[in-house]
C-alpha cells in the first residue's frame, strides 16, 4: 500500500441483487488487505441470506437501525455506533427497521470480491 487520498463520489452508488445499494469507497489491488464499501438499506428492506467465503467482514453502523442476523446467533438490534463481526463463511443478513435509510460501512479482509460471495437463498432454494 502507498500514501493517498481516494476522492469519493456517492453518485456511484448501485443496487446489488440482495438488495442493498453499495458505493465502493476502497476496493483495489493497490490495498489488497482490505476493502472498505457505503451501505444503504431502505427501510424495510432485508438483504438475502448470504455469505463470504475467505473473506471476513464488519458493518459498522453510521445511522439509522436495523436487525441483524449472522451465524447460529439470535436475531440483534442494532443502531449508530455498533461493529458488527462476521467471520468467513458465515451466513448473514441485515433489516433495516427504522424509518430512516440504514447506512453502514462494510469493510472485508482481504478485500471483497465478487467471486467470495454465495448467494444462499438461491442456493437452498
């Protein structure tokens, strides 16, 4: 990794099929460790069940409130301030269940990758 500022431009936001829209705020070769995205979940909205072979992952939670479900662990509320830990392979979702955006940063180690993610809903489907 070298020394730099990475300008952000929000406008790049997109959708992803479990329904979450994301902005990849660091997310490259040059910083392969880790990678850093904006989540945003309307309310209501509960992502699909899926989750992150070799690759471990932290919603750190910005605004707003939601559930979130990871592992074998009863369900959680969660709001501004909390750190959500999720190890590789382990299954996840997150509900917003405010009445406000939920916006979170997920940050994964080594960075994300599409090809780390498993849809399982459609999976066991």
């Amino acid at each position: 990794m070298k020394a730099t500022i990475k300008r952000q431009n929000l406008s790049d936001e997109y959708l992803t099929p479990e329904k979450c829209y994301i902005t990849e705020l660091s997310n490259s070769s040059d910083d392969a460790d880790a990678s850093i995205a904006r989540a945003k979940l309307k309310p209501g909205v509960t992502t699909c069940w899926h989750r992150l072979i070799d690759t471990s992952e932290r919603y750190c939670i910005i605004s707003g409130k939601g559930c979130v479900e990871i592992g074998e662990l009863p369900p959680h509320d969660i709001t501004a301030s909390d750190v959500v830990l999720i190890p590789a392979m382990c299954r996840q979702r997150i509900t917003n269940t405010g009445t406000n955006d939920l916006l979170f940063l997920a940050i994964c180690t080594p960075r994300f990758s599409l090809s780390a993610y498993e849809d399982l809903e459609t999976v066991q489907a």
